[in-house]
C-alpha cells in the first residue's frame, strides 16, 4: 500500500497483536501523518488554539447577539502541509486524498450530519461537495437541509469581508434535533453561523460544528 499523499510504500507494522490477522490498512505514512497538527483547543467555543480562553472572533459573536453556534470542533491546526492538501484535494479535484484522513478523525457523534451547500455553479467547477465528502468518508450519510444562493467564494474575501457577509444560504427543511454541520476549514466562523442561525430560526434546538482544520 501506498501513502495517497507521498505515495512512498507503507510497510505494516507486524505485532504479536495483529500476527494472526491482516494489518489493517493505512493511507497515510507515519511521516506524512506527523505533519498534520492535532488542535489544542483554547478558545472553548470555536476550537481555536492560540487563544487565552474566548477568542476575539467568538467574542464578536456574544456582542448584542445570541451565538447561534454552540461549539466547533476541529481535528488539525491549518498549517502549512495542511494548506497545500486541501489545494490539492479541493481546488485540484484529487477526491481520493480525503481518504488519506480516513480513522484519523475523532468526530462528536450523536447527530444529524448537515452539510455546507455549494452552489450549483462552484459544484460543477469543483466536482464535488467537500463537505458531503467528508460526511460520506466518515460512513454516514449527509442530511441536506440548506441550498446556496450566490457564487462569491469566501476564500477570496478578507477576513472582515467574511465577518460582514449578508447570509448566502436559504432554509430548505426545518429540523427539531440537534445537529452538526460539517465543514472543512474554520476561519472566522461566519459560514457556519451563517447556516447555523438559519437551522435555528427554523426550530433547530442546538447547533455544533465540525471542520477538518481550525
């Protein structure tokens, strides 16, 4: 087997544990896994790990306003190597490489699995969803309760641009139980509580989140 990464061969660690059974099969080598910075959370609210408790961006939030997204949880720090496999994996269209991250991933279960919506024209440019993506490596199945509108990517906006964002997205089905949007990169936080306020309004009793990268 071959790291979807590097693509150096993964020789299998044989143990008096797994002798007597096929290894189980890794995607990602030991090198290239130990470039992926697990999050040490300090802000409580948004998963961020350079904080001194509440982050400024959560802060913002409580300002005036109900925060209408209880907690964020992310698996890795968006450094470096991380930037450069999502380029690959979501702007290059190598679907395969989310696979790279398949049992590396400690996700909140428990919840309906809502996916941020893409609009049909940055789908067709993409070829896939990554969020639905995501949702589908983790083995479960994607409950879509919001469509986009517009086609501005939120990539291509500064950070106060995306703080100051009218609401891109629409209500599709309202839900009565607790969910957890997923999604991969949290920046400010907007997006997702973008869709978290509509889930809300709509009658949703809680709201969660989980990204790839923080």
């Amino acid at each position: 087997m071959r790291c979807y990464i590097c693509f150096n061969e993964i020789i299998p660690t044989i143990t008096w544990v797994n002798v007597f059974k096929p290894p189980e099969q890794q995607r990602c080598c030991a090198d290239c896994l130990a470039q992926f910075e697990p999050v040490t959370p300090t802000c409580p609210k948004c998963g961020r790990g350079d904080s001194d408790g509440i982050c400024f961006d959560c802060e913002r939030w409580g300002m005036g306003q109900e925060d209408p997204l209880k907690k964020n949880v992310a698996s890795f720090s968006y450094n470096a190597f991380a930037k450069d496999w999502v380029a690959k994996w979501k702007y290059r269209g190598d679907y395969e490489l989310l696979f790279s991250l398949q049992g590396k991933l400690d996700v909140p279960v428990g919840y309906a699995m809502v996916p941020i919506p893409l609009s049909e024209e940055r789908l067709k440019e993409r070829g896939f969803n990554q969020s639905e993506a995501i949702i589908h490596m983790l083995g479960k199945q994607p409950v879509s309760l919001l469509g986009r509108q517009g086609t501005t990517k939120q990539s291509k906006k500064q950070r106060q641009e995306r703080v100051d964002s009218e609401n891109p997205f629409q209500l599709l089905d309202p839900i009565n139980q607790p969910v957890l949007l997923v999604d991969d990169i949290y920046t400010t936080g907007t997006t997702l509580r973008h869709a978290a306020s509509l889930l809300k309004e709509g009658g949703c009793p809680e709201v969660y989140s989980y990204t790839l990268f923080r």
